[in-house]
C-alpha cells in the first residue's frame, strides 16, 4: 500500500494578479477560484484596502482589511476614508522601502504582504482550508526597482509565507514556472524559451525538455528579466494621451512670467490608487490655486476634477481598453467619460509602439541576453512560449517574431501558467535544481 502524495502548493504573487495553483502528482495542477457575485475568478487582484470604522463618538473602533476585488470595491465606495495599496510587489526588493503608516499603524513589506496572503486565503474557502507543508512561490528573474535587493525581498517573503503556517517554503523563477506547464505539450525533445509579461516585470528562460525512459527531464540553461512590462505601457499612454488634457506641458502665470505647470502634479498617474493620495496632500491647495493663474485654466479644472471625484479607476479601465484594443486594431478611439470630463482622442498603434520604444528596447536586450547566456543561437531554440497579458502587444510579439518565426511561437494560458507550473514543480525529484530557498 502506498501513501497518497502530499500536495503542493504553487502561488503566483504578481504585481497585478495573484494566482494560485494546488497539485496533487497526478496529472494538471487546479486553480483556486474565487467567488465573485455570480461568477469565479481565478486571477485575484494584489491589492489591499484598510478602512478605519468609527464608533458612535466619532473615533476608530475596529480596522476592516479587504484584498483583491473585494479591495477595489472598498476603495471605490470610499476613496477618502479607505487607504488603497496596490503593486506592492514592486518594493520587495528595495532597501529603501522599509514601512509605511496606515490608519495610524505602521506596516512593514512582510505586513502587507502576510495581511493580502491571509484575506487571500480566507476568500477561498474551504481550497485552502488546510495548508500543506510545502508552496513553491514565484520570484521574478530581475525584482522592480533601480538597485534590487534580491536576497531582501525573498526574506520578506519568507516571513510572510511563514505566517501562514508553510514550513517547506521554496522559490522558483516565474519563467521556470510557465515552462512547466508548457512541457504538458511537448510531444518530442525540445529546447524551449519562455517569455512571461507581468505588470511590473518581464522575464526569459531557456530550458531544455527532454524524454527519458517515458519521464520527462528537464535542464535549465539560461534566465534574463528587466524590471518594465505592462504597468509601464500603461503610464505611456496616461502621459501621451491624458495628462496634457489635464494641464500638463501648459503654462501658469506668475507675476510677470508664464512658468511651466509642475510635472510632479501627474508623476501619481504612474499608478492609480496614488491619485488619492495625491488629494489629501499638499499639493492639491496649489493644483486649486492653479486654476485661478493658469493660461489654459479648463485643463487644471479637469485634473481637480478626476482628483475630487476619484475618476482614476475609470480612467484606468479606459486605458486597458485601448490597449487591448491596439493588440487587435491598426488604431483605436480612446475614450474616457467621467463626471464632466470628457478626453477622446484617435491613437495609431504605431504612435503607442513610440511611446513604449524605450520598454521595447528594454525587453529585446534582456531576451538577447538570455540567449547569450545559454550558449544557444536563435536558431538553437525549439519552441517559444509567450505568456502574461502584454504577450498581446505586437510589438512586443514582433521582437520574438524577427528573431524565431511564427512557426516557433506559441502562447496560451496567459493568466493560469505560472502557478500552474510551480505546483507542478513541486513535485520534482530534484527540488533543488528548480527552486531555491530563502537566505538564512
């Protein structure tokens, strides 16, 4: 009689979804889903929301967390009394980020994160009810951020993951990950790269797939990553399409002078839920002065306006659309409507292919320097497994389409293959040369 295989748990903690994955060593792995109003979901969003209730005599009596959408709708509700992060993962790996104040309360990175990862799990219910030993957890191949810490963010990590009880705590390469779920596919031997666009991050593995006595083996050969993927599309087009409309490039007069409007004023559209705290500061007494001296005052009118009304959630959404619509569409109508203001304007792919140019070129050098370190040629690659929601940008798809064919390209799974993946590498024979721990 044999014993029944442990489970394990695969979690990819992404900067804008959060998606995780339980395998039990008897074929594919399952998603965790979620119950959403009439529908479940599977990519939960990384984003918290604390709220303060206040008691009949007008003080805090009790702190409300949310994570994911239930997070958005909170915030959404109540803007100015709900503190809203999101993206979080991008200051894992940075030094300098060390607390944050909410409500009152100081949080560390390991706060935040033990904090999403349990209302995470509360929110799935009876999937997650009781935790195996092991997880194998995502890493992305280069952390966000100008200088790293890399050993920094996996001991945040591990302090978090540990709250919720995982004694066996391993990390994989977020790449690694969707290569195995691609290897599901693989009918021969093959050496396949694997490129996966996060919202903060791109990653690239090289791994070589190959068949023994019907196992299939696998030999990492390679791995490159940069720190810029779909979040930063994003803020291209805020920059190129919005912010003018809401005064940035115009001109204030000042006594004699026409000075140039602040361009710190629209830094905060990098990242919506910082528009709330862009109105709470003090810099929003001098956007409303502004009005009274700018030479284009319907422009400032506007900003106060999306800033007063919390219309960045919206504006937002308008923004994902037209992306998703270049994807598809040589140009496309963007749109956003909201209160009073109104910003439509016709944008070719090729002006948004510009704007991105510096991403682009970001990403074709870290691809190059996958392939430089495997040893490998272009020609020496099988198969290329795109995967994560910016894989639908053309531009994005041309760099690998001029360097293997279409006839290399494959892509599926865009959301589900990563933590697919890392529950399936959890049950490797040889865990070490898949992941790694945390440093001591």
């Amino acid at each position: 009689m044999t014993s029944a295989v442990q489970p394990t748990i695969g979690i990819d903690f992404g900067t804008t979804n959060t998606v995780v994955a339980i395998a039990d060593g008897s074929g594919p792995a399952r998603l965790v889903r979620f119950p959403v109003g009439e529908k479940d979901i599977f990519a939960f969003r990384s984003a918290l929301s604390f709220h303060s209730m206040a008691g009949p005599d007008g003080r805090p009596t009790e702190r409300v967390i949310e994570a994911g959408p239930w997070a958005i709708e909170a915030y959404v509700e109540d803007p100015l009394e709900t503190r809203f992060v999101q993206s979080f993962k991008t200051f894992a790996a940075s030094a300098a980020f060390t607390e944050t104040k909410i409500l009152d309360r100081r949080y560390l990175f390991e706060d935040l994160l033990a904090a999403f990862l349990f209302k995470l799990r509360d929110h799935a219910g009876g999937q997650m009810a009781n935790l195996p030993p092991r997880v194998i957890v995502g890493r992305p191949v280069t952390f966000a951020g100008g200088n790293p810490d890399e050993s920094l963010a996996l001991r945040r990590y591990e302090a978090a993951f540990e709250r919720l009880g995982f004694s066996d705590i391993r990390y994989a390469h977020e790449p690694v990950g969707a290569a195995f779920f691609f290897a599901r596919q693989l009918k021969e031997d093959a050496t396949v790269l694997v490129a996966d666009f996060g919202g903060g991050t791109s990653d690239f593995s090289i791994v070589r797939f190959e068949r023994h006595g019907g196992q299939l083996r696998s030999v990492p050969l390679a791995r490159s990553g940069v720190g810029v993927a779909g979040d930063a599309f994003d803020y291209r087009i805020i920059d190129n399409v919005v912010s003018p409309e809401l005064g940035k490039g115009s001109l204030y007069k000042a006594m004699s002078s026409r000075l140039p409007i602040p361009q710190r004023y629209y830094t905060a559209f990098a990242r919506w839920d910082q528009l709330a705290m862009l109105r709470a500061s003090k810099d929003m007494r001098d956007i409303r002065a502004l009005e009274r001296t700018a030479v284009e005052p319907e422009k400032i009118a506007r900003l106060i306006e999306v800033l007063d009304d919390n219309h960045g959630y919206a504006l937002y959404r308008s923004v994902s659309g037209l992306k998703e619509a270049l994807s598809s569409q040589e140009s496309a109508l963007f749109s956003f409507k909201a209160g009073s203001v109104v910003i439509e304007r016709d944008v070719a792919r090729s002006e948004f292919e510009g704007w991105i140019a510096p991403e682009l070129k970001a990403i074709e050098t870290a691809v190059d320097q996958a392939l430089e370190r495997s040893g490998l040629a272009a020609e020496g690659v099988d198969r290329v497994f795109l995967t994560g929601g910016s894989s639908f940008v053309p531009a994005v798809r041309d760099i690998f389409l001029r360097r293997f064919g279409a006839e290399r390209i494959e892509s599926g799974g865009e959301f589900e293959s990563i933590a697919s993946g890392l529950a399936l590498i959890g049950h490797e024979p040889d865990l070490d040369l898949w992941s790694e721990r945390a440093p001591g």
